[in-house]
C-alpha cells in the first residue's frame, strides 16, 4: 500500500469532519459549559458568568418534571401509533402491490413536500370547530357537545404519529422487502398458520427496521415541540416547548441548557438500553 | 401457493355469503388497512390542496367559494414569496455543501479500512440521534458566544450540519451495494486509479448522490426547529407558515405548499423514468 492510500481516508474526511467538530461537537461542549452559568449580579438580562452551577440541573429538572414525563410518554404513545400504522402499510407495499410498489412507495414519501407545518395546520383546522370531524361526530352522538379535539393530548399525539409516520414506514419497508418470500412460504409448507408464520418468521426477520423506525420517530417526538404549539394547548406543554420559551422569551439560557442536555442524555441512555435490548448493532 | 388457494375458491358456492365475505377481509385486510393508511397520510394534504383554490380573504379557515386567484398570483400575500425565496436559496446552498462534504466521508468510510472508522461511523450517526431542539439551541449558544448574529448565513451552516449525516448514509449505501468487481476490471484494462474513479466508480454512485442531494434539500427545505433558533429576523417558508398560523394563514401559502407536492412528484416520476430507460440502454 502506498502512503497515498493510508492518507486517502483521513483526507476525504478532514473538511467534513471538521465541519462538524466546529459546528456540532463544538456547540454541544458549549452547551455543557452554558448549563452550569449563573446571572451575573446587576448584570442585564441573558447575560451569565461560568461558576460550575450544577444545581441548575436539579431545578430545571424539578420544575420541569411533568414536561419530560409527557414529553416522553406523548413519544412513545406516537412511536406504538406509528408502528401499528406503518406496519401493515410496508407489509402491503412490500409484498401485495406488484407492480405498484414504487409508485406506492412514492406516495409514502410525497407528503413531506406539502411543508410539514402546513399539514399540521391543516389538521388544526380539520378536527378544530370548523372542520368537519367534529360536527360529524357529535351527530353521530360519538362525542358530546361539549368536547373537543384541539388542545387536547389526542390533537397532539395524533399529530406527531401523523408527521412521523414516513419516518416510521421506511426502514419497515427497507427490511421487509428483504425477506426472501420463500421463507413464509417454507413455514406455511411446515403447517404454521398465518399468524405463527408472521410471529416466527417475518415479525422477526424485519426487526432492524422495526428498531430503525422506532428511533427515528421516537428520537424527534420526544423532542418536538411545533405539534404541541400547534394542536395543543398550555396543559399539553412538552420540554420541547419550555426550551424553546427559556430561550426565546425568558432569555435564561443555562435553563434551557441544563434541559436540552438533560434531554439528549435522557434520549442518548434510552436509544441505548433499546439497541442492545432489541440486538441489532447494524444501526450504526 | 397460489395454485391450491384455487382450487379452494371452486368450493366456494357452498359456502355461506358471510363466511365468504369474511373470508375476503381476511385475505384482504392488510390491503384495506394499507389503503386507510394512506387516506391518513393524504387527508391534510388534500385540505391543504383544497383550500388553495378558497376565495378566503386574509384567513384561510373557512370554505367561502372557488378562486383561482391563489394560484395566478401566489405572491399576492405579503411576505409569503420573500420567505419562500429564502428557503430555496438556503435549501440550495446546504443541499451543495452537504452533498460535497457527506459525499466525501461516505466514500471514506465505504471504500477505506482506517482507523478510526468505527468512531467515524458513531459521529455520522450522533447528530441524527439529537434532537433537533438540542441541536438549534447549542448551535445558537456557539454562534453568541462569538457575537455572530442569527441570520442566513447560521441558518446555512445549521442546515448542512444535520444533512450531512443524512447524506452520508445514502450515498454509503449506495457504495456498499457496488459489484467490487466492475473497478477491479476497469483496473484489468490499464486504467489508472483516477479514470476508474472517474469512467466507473463515480457513474455508479452518481444516483445515490443524487437522491442524497434531494433527500439534504427537502430536509432543509421543510426544516423549522432548527432554522426557528439560527435565522433571527430572517423569515424561511416554514417559519412564515407558523408564525402566520396564528392570525390564520393566507391561501397563497397553500399554494405554494401544493405546488411543490406535485413538482418533487413530477421530479421523483420523472427521476423513476430515466433510470429505467437508462437500465434499458445499458
């Protein structure tokens, strides 16, 4: 081997990787160094000084525990959502469309382009008092004159199933388009029903995209907070949410620190125990 | 299997009409239930469709009767075309340099035994496992510290930060699934390193750079946490959309929603159809 060829690698990935040190691992170190600041005394507002504050984390965390515990729960309620949406939605494209599969595949992916914000709006306005879902189902008697949907956990959750649901369908695509059919086939041959063939054979073999999908829905749900401001109301706050406030309207950056890192930390340990869990070490 | 489920279906006038109607659910159920699917993914977008054609005035919540106004004048709302045009030149602008600088790594990574490359693998996939509130808000952090206003040009540099791991993983895969043995008999042939590269390597790749490209482009595109933290005054299309949702949103953004759904649609046909004809001539 040359010299030539052991550099070739690290030269191809020095503008990159540096990119990235500078404008990724930088600010992450930045923001660890943010979340432990305090206000300098007489100083205006958002202006800190460095003093190894880590009590910060403990306040933030307290006065916002609720927000992390919906924040987390409203994920993994969207996460089993999408799952059970997705699911069967990869397996048709996957195996019953013939020769409508790109096309179909193409449709999964089209709506992204209506710009993500538009479309939760739109379902703003849809299950809002002027649409037609809920005179619809008070007519029907299915909900009672009083209730609504916006503003509420359902709008919330609903939206980021929805939003996520792409995410979601496909790496279930990606993996279930690589079972080989003559392994369900093998198992119907073997007497296994419909049923135990899924659950032994293609439930199975379609794991990695199983644990793709969950995390490239979970990761961003869990952190989202457009779905909760848009369809939500004050009482379906995610930490998302009170970040996106501590930074913009209260100015109090070592907060916002303190819970962005105690987010990624969260999501970072979680994301873990789940891939040894699940066992695929391909992801990565 | 499909020939004994035939001879199955010669039994069926026996069978009474519910057990057969049963029956087709049964074999059709996850096609019914893909088809419910899609209707939930389509729904707002055909609301979104529908109501760029409403005669609505300033907001677009009710239905007040067909225009086609919306669609002759889709600048016709203030702000709506300025911040549009921003959000394709940053689009275009992240889209080149993260399509260089991912294209680049990708290549590293599939092509080169190194060390380091298992850590190079994980700092790819780090930025896409951060949320993307963590992402804005530390990068905005970076940027006051060294007194750089929020604008377009952090607004850039966000974007391609989180693309690049996106188009690392496509254009990887892509290199990953080349036959190893195309260059080594290019090389067979007396071509040097670099005209393999550049007669064999490069043509193969060349569509996973380019679905790389429009994945790095709609991602920037339709991008509003991130953008929402770096982009100070400055306006993209999505951050139009939300802070003119409150007021309610003009129909012209509904316009230009819709529009760019059915021009990436003509795009990924068209795409579709040139690679088969390509596959054809080869």
């Amino acid at each position: 081997m040359t010299l030539s060829k052991v550099k070739m690698p690290y030269l191809l990935l020095l503008p990159g990787f540096l990119f990235l040190f500078t404008f990724f691992i930088l600010p992450i170190v930045n923001l660890a160094q943010t979340s432990t600041q305090t206000p300098i005394a007489g100083g205006d507002t958002g202006q800190y000084e460095q003093t190894l504050r880590f009590a910060n984390y403990l306040n933030a965390f307290t006065e916002n525990k609720e927000q992390f515990a919906r924040s987390f729960i409203f994920a993994l309620c969207a996460t089993i959502l999408a799952l059970a949406i997705a699911y069967p939605l990869a397996y048709a494209i996957a195996f019953k469309a013939g020769r409508l599969k790109n096309f179909l595949l193409v449709l999964v992916v089209a709506p992204f382009f209506v710009s993500f914000l538009l479309r939760t709006v739109a379902w703003k306005q849809i299950l809002g008092e002027e649409g037609f879902v809920v005179p619809g189902l008070r007519t029907l008697g299915i909900i009672s004159e009083s209730t609504t949907l916006t503003s509420t956990s359902f709008a919330v959750i609903m939206g980021m199933t929805y939003n996520f649901l792409p995410f979601m369908t496909l790496p279930l695509y990606a993996s279930l388009e690589r079972i080989d059919p003559r392994t369900m086939e093998a198992s119907g041959d073997l007497y296994a029903n419909g049923l135990t063939t899924f659950r032994k054979v293609t439930l199975p073999l379609s794991m990695p995209g199983v644990v793709a999908g969950t995390l490239l829905t979970f990761i961003p749900a869990a952190g989202d907070y457009v779905n909760a401001a848009i369809l939500g109301s004050p009482n379906t706050k995610m930490i998302g949410n009170v970040i996106e406030s501590r930074y913009f309207k209260i100015v109090d950056y070592p907060t916002a620190a303190a819970l962005s890192f105690t987010l990624m930390a969260a999501i970072l340990i979680l994301v873990t125990v789940y891939i040894r869990k699940a066992g695929t070490e391909e992801l990565v | 299997m499909s020939a004994p489920a035939k001879q199955k279906d010669a039994s069926i006038p026996t069978i009474p009409l519910n057990a057969r109607i049963s029956r087709w659910f049964g074999r059709n159920l996850i096609s019914i239930y893909a088809v419910f699917g899609f209707t939930y993914l389509f729904i707002p977008v055909a609301y979104t469709f529908a109501f760029s054609f409403n005669d609505s005035g300033k907001s677009n919540l009710v239905w007040k009767g067909f225009t086609l106004d919306n669609w002759k004048n889709p600048c016709g709302a203030p702000e709506v075309c300025e911040a549009l045009g921003n959000s394709i030149k940053i689009g275009l602008l992240a889209t080149i340099f993260s399509t260089i600088l991912g294209t680049m790594i990708a290549f590293a990574i599939g092509r080169y035994a190194f060390k380091g490359r298992s850590s190079s693998n994980l700092l790819i996939f780090l930025p896409m496992a951060t949320p993307e509130i963590v992402l804005g808000a530390s990068l905005l952090s970076l940027f006051l510290v060294f007194h750089i206003n929020p604008g377009f040009w952090p607004t850039v540099i966000a974007h391609v930060m989180f693309c690049i791991s996106f188009v690392v993983v496509t254009v990887k895969a892509r290199i990953a699934s080349l036959d190893p043995r195309l260059e080594q008999a290019a090389m067979d042939l007396y071509a040097n390193e670099l005209e393999t590269f550049r007669k064999v390597t490069l043509p193969l790749v060349a569509p996973g750079i380019a679905g790389a490209a429009l994945l790095a482009f709609s991602l920037s595109f339709d991008d509003f946490i991130i953008t929402n933290f770096n982009s100070g005054t400055l306006k993209t299309f999505p951050e139009f959309v939300y802070t003119s949702a409150a007021r309610g949103i003009p129909a012209q953004a509904n316009v230009i929603g819709s529009a760019m759904f059915f021009l990436a649609l003509i795009i990924v046909i068209a795409g579709q159809f040139v690679g088969k004809k390509v596959k054809v001539a080869k």
